[in-house]
C-alpha cells in the first residue's frame, strides 16, 4: 500500500507539462528527480518561471534551444512515461481487487441469505413439534379422562349388578313363598346364577388391578359351583403370586437386603388371605379341570418353598393329598405333572410330610412321582423335580426307595438329559442321599450309576452345584467301593472338580472328604490318591479356607489317611505338610475333629510308627460305620453335612 500511495503521489505532483507552439503559452514546472533526493539527501525543487510579456515579445525564430536542455526534457519525458505507465498498472490491480472484493461480498451475501432461510426453516419445524407435543398431551389428557370415566361406570356396573341379583334373589324368595309354578322359580334362579357369576368375575377382575388376593378368594367362594369363575380366580391367584418362575425366586432369594424380606412380607400376605385353601377348595369341586388343577399345584408349590418359612401358616390344609388327586386324575397332562412334582419336591423337606410321602403301595406320593417321571421322560423339569423329590425325600429315610425303583428312575433321568445341569445336580444329590443306606449304595453300584456320577462331574466341571453333588456321592461311595470308583475314572475326576473350585468351601470339603474315605480303603487305593497328587490338593485345599473349619477336619483326616502310605507320608514331611497341620490345630482350637485328626497326623509326620498310628484310625472308621438310631450310621452323619437344597 505504500508503494501505491508513494507512486500516485508521484504521479499527481510529478511534472505538469503545457507546450504552447505558434504562440500558445508554454508551463513547465520542473520536480527534483527521486534518484537525486536519494543521493542529496534532502528535498529540493526548481522551476524555470518567466514572463508571460517577454514570452510574447518574442518570435518564433528568436526561441532557440539549448542541446543540453532538450537531452534532458527527453530524459524526463521517458521517466515520466514509465511512472504513467506504473500508475496505470496500479490502477488495474486495484481495479481488479475491488471487482474480487465485490466477488466475495455476493457471496458472503448469498451465504448469509442460507443460513437466515435454514433458520426460518428449523423454526418452523420447532414450532411442529411444539404442536405435536401439545397434541399429545391434550390426547393423553383426553385418555385419562376416559379411562377414569370408565372406572367410574364399571363401579356403577357392579353395584347394578349386585342390586339386580339382590332384587332377584329376594323375587325368588317371594315368589317361593307364595308357590309359584317351579318353571318359574327356575328360570329366576338361573338369571340370579348368571348375574352372580359375572358379578365374580367382574370382581375378580378388579381384585387383581388392586392386588387383593382376599377378594379373589372371597369371590370364588361366592361361586364354588361355577367353573369359569373358578378358572379365572386360580389364574388370578397366579398372577398375584410374586416370583412364580423358580429363576426369578432364586435371584431374590439369594440376596440379604429389603427385596427379600419385602418377598417374604407379600408371600405372607397371600398366606394370610386364604388363597391355598381357596385353590385347595376349587381343585376338589372340579377335579376334571386340569387349569385348575395345574393352578393349584403351582401356588402350593410357591407357598411351600422352605426358604419363606410359611409352614405354620399352611400346615392346617392337605396340600399333598390335593396333589395327588391331581396327578392321579390328570397323569397325561405334563403341565400338572410338572407342578405336582414341584409342589411334592418342596414339601419332602418337612418332616411332617416325610412319614406319609415314604408310603410306596401304589397311590402314594412315590408311586405317582416314578409314574410321572416315566410318562414324561422327555420333559428335562418333569426330571428335575421329580429327582428333586427323591432326594428331599431320601433325607427322611431311604430304605424303601432305592428298592422301588427310586435308582433306576434317576439314573434314566441323568442318561436321558446329560447336558441338563440342573438335572444332573439334583440327580447326583438323590443318589448321595440315597447312598447312606448300606443297601441303596449297593444298589447303586449294581445299577451302575458311579460311572453316571462321574460322567456328570466330566460333563460339567464349571458348574459348582454339580460338582458339590457329585463330590458329595463320591464320598459316600468310597466307603465301601473305592476300587469302583477307581475303576470309573473317580479319582482324577475328583482331583480336577477341587482344582476347578478352589474357591468354593463347598467343593473342597467334600472333596477332601472323599479323598480321606479313598485313602482309608485297601491299599492300591490309597496309593492311586497318593501317586495322583491327592496330598497336594488337599494342602491346597487346606490353605485356601483356613478360617473354615469343615475343610480343617476333612483335610487333616485325609492326610492322616494317606500318611499310612509309606511314600506319601515321606512326602508330607518334605513338603511342610506339618506347617498346614499346625496352623489348623492352632487356628481351630476348640473344634474335636481338628484336633484329634491333626494331632495324630503331626505324631505320626513326627516319625512314630505306623502301628500307633494305624489301628487307632481303623478302630475308629469301624466303630464310626455302625448304625445309628435314626437309620444312618454315624461315620455317613459324619461325613455328609451339606444341606439339602429344593426348588427355589
């Protein structure tokens, strides 16, 4: 820019020329040269004035011309001409960077019009769906104003019904009284009956909006004789049973916190209203409904879950004598075989039930459950309940089931859902409970079930309640039958469940239990469990449940046990099982089995003799496999000490 100004500077103060020829007046003005300010260094200007009179009283032929003044008007007229020419060039350029400029505000022009149009456009669509929310809200409005008007009719409804069967009832009774014609009677008993049953079922309906299983109750017990009335109490009932489904109920059931204490409140609350006695009462009026039928069992099965405590709020009613009658009359239904086998399974667990549940004549809850398990063998949760209830049942005294064909029906079970975990769970712990019995365990062995346990184990090997199960009947099989198992494949099952379960106390507290009973047969046992790195996964065992005193006393046993080896107790010694010993004996001292089975296991690490040793155990696992009174010897009370499980 300031090369421009300097050179239109230049231009308009630079040299103004006006040549007059044949008498016209001649200007010159003359303007110091820019290479001689340069050089000066200061700014200097001359100009040849003279008059205008002498410049007339001359002529032509007087003017004359100096050759070095001309040399130099020539010099200036050249430099003149170049800056003309720069300014013209100048000129151009700013000519054409206001024509850009002009070129950019269009089109600063043109984009400032989009974007005021795109803004109208999105306020116009703003205002649309301001409209459209208006419009829905109005609509929603308009709704609930319907829908309470409706409520407010269907309230009208019901007390014109009930006023009509009111006024009905009471024409019957007059009419009755003064002895009308029969037919007449009939026909208004029968309206009085069809308007009573909608009326039920009116408040049926609206019991189920409020959640009040006490009126549900009181409307089926309005109309017992009705059918559909009845069908739509029970699945009413239904609905209003919280955690009906056995996934849902475990997960509630499991946590420690408000949800399951606010899940026992409402089941006590169903408890309280009646509603087992009312699905009780409508199961014996109509025997032939299998929706009724199987509605029953499936809220006795609810109710009856041992983890609610609701027994003493129940125990008046023949829950098991109802389901029953609804086996037997339905045997081809697998919906209410499947309820009654659940119902049954849960209350096996009471002691109460136990004594006429282990009835096996034909009609009995066993008979039934063998029944439905053979007609249903294809349904995996027939299975599973109906291997449920043995093993509940088994825990209350199993002489007469494995002799029923209690054994044979589990292990037709297991074969048939192999990879159905909750199936192998509950059959693995029937055959375990059913093993106490020294003729179930034979039974066992001759059905060939220990290879079925421990395919079980091979099958699912990450599934915790499987290998708890199936450990569990390890354990008691080995009492007798170790060189069985051995046989089966037992042994590196059993050591690959506890490596897979370290953190389980369960899995390591049976495992190390039936690592003691292996180590505690004939001698090519015991020195396939030492050979097989048994003492190792016992220590681990051991160190990783420390504070639990279970797996303390089982683990001491079993090396005390495999001590009686040669090889292994040298091992022992070597790999600082006396540490493991000690801090057990230490960390536990008011526990028996700890410190009698480390004590006599540190004595015998300590280099004693094996004599002093050994008959002490063997008298002891003797004296131990004797029968107790209640059916099962003390070494099997000893040795099972898991709670039993149920649906949940």
């Amino acid at each position: 820019h300031e090369r421009v100004e300097q050179k239109a500077m230049l231009t308009h103060a630079g040299l103004e020329r006006r040549d007059s020829v044949d008498g016209k007046e001649l200007h010159s003005s003359h303007i110091q040269h820019p290479c001689d300010e340069s050089e000066g260094g200061s700014e200097s200007e001359s100009t040849a004035s003279f008059d205008p009179e002498e410049v007339g009283a001359h002529t032509d032929s007087d003017v004359e011309y100096d050759a070095t003044e001309s040399e130099s008007d020539e010099v200036e007229d050249q430099h003149w001409n170049h800056v003309s020419a720069d300014s013209e060039q100048t000129l151009i350029g700013l000519s054409v960077s206001e024509k850009a400029m002009e070129h950019l505000k269009t089109m600063a022009e043109k984009e400032m019009q989009k974007m005021r149009q795109t803004i109208q456009q999105l306020r116009k669509e703003n205002l649309t769906l301001k409209a459209t929310l208006c419009d829905q809200c109005v609509r929603h409005e308009l709704q609930r104003s319907a829908w309470s008007k409706a409520a407010v009719a269907l309230g009208r409804q019901v007390a014109d019904l009930s006023d009509a069967v009111s006024c009905l009832e009471d024409g019957s009774a007059s009419l009755h009284d003064e002895e009308v014609r029969p037919e007449s009677e009939g026909v208004l008993s029968k309206g009085a009956s069809s308007l009573s049953a909608e009326v039920c079922l009116v408040r049926i309906r609206s019991a189920v909006e409020k959640r009040d299983a006490g009126a549900v109750v009181r409307a089926m017990s309005a109309r017992g004789e009705d059918e559909t009335v009845q069908v739509e109490g029970c699945s009413a009932l239904v609905l209003l049973t919280p955690c009906s489904e056995a996934a849902e109920f475990r997960a509630v059931a499991e946590q420690a916190g408000p949800a399951r204490l606010a899940l026992q409140r409402e089941y006590r609350q169903l408890a309280r209203s009646g509603s087992v006695e009312g699905v009780i009462a409508a199961a014996a009026a109509h025997r032939s409904c299998a929706e009724v039928q199987e509605a029953m069992c499936r809220i006795v099965l609810c109710i009856s879950r041992p983890a609610l405590e609701l027994e003493e709020l129940t125990k008046q009613c023949d829950r098991v004598g109802a389901v029953c009658e609804a086996m037997a009359a339905h045997m081809e239904d697998e919906a209410v075989q499947e309820m009654a086998c659940g119902a049954l399974r849960n209350l096996a667990v009471d002691a109460a039930h136990q004594a006429h549940m282990l009835q096996v004549e034909s009609g009995g809850p066993v008979s039934l459950v063998l029944s439905a398990m053979a007609a249903n063998a294809h349904s995996a949760r027939v299975q599973e309940h109906g291997c449920g209830f043995l093993r509940n049942l088994a825990e209350g005294g199993s002489e007469g089931l494995a002799a029923s064909g209690g054994v044979r029906a589990i292990l037709s079970a297991m074969e048939a859902h192999a990879w159905d975990a909750r199936v192998q769970e509950e059959g693995c712990g029937a055959l375990r409970h059913l093993a106490f019995n020294r003729h179930g365990r034979e039974r066992i062995v001759r059905e060939g079930a220990v290879g079925r346990v421990v395919g079980a184990m091979e099958q699912h090997p990450w599934t915790e309640g499987v290998q708890v199960e199936a450990v569990g009947a390890v354990r008691i099989l080995a009492l007798e039958h170790g060189a069985a198992l051995a046989e089966h494949g037992g042994v590196p099952a059993l050591l690959l469940a506890m490596a897979e379960h370290v953190t389980s106390p369960h899995v390591q507290e049976e495992g190390c239990g039936a690592i003691r009973n292996l180590a505690a047969g004939d001698e090519a046992v015991r020195g396939l469990v030492a050979g097989s790195e048994g003492a190792g996964a016992v220590l681990v065992a051991m160190k990783g449940h420390a504070w639990h005193a279970a797996v303390q006393e089982e683990g001491c046993a079993a090396l005390r046990n495999l001590a009686m080896h040669d090889n292994c107790r040298r091992r022992l010694a070597r790999t600082g099982a006396a540490i493991v010993v000690r801090a057990a004996v230490k960390g536990h001292p008011a526990h028996t089995g700890v410190q009698r089975h480390g004590k006599a296991l540190l004595e015998s690490l300590s280099h004693r003799t094996q004599e002093e040793a050994g008959p002490a155990l063997q008298v002891e696992g003797r004296s131990r496999a004797r029968q107790s009174s209640s059916g099962h010897s003390s070494l099997e009370a000893a040795v099972v000490s898991h709670t039993h499980r149920v649906l949940g």
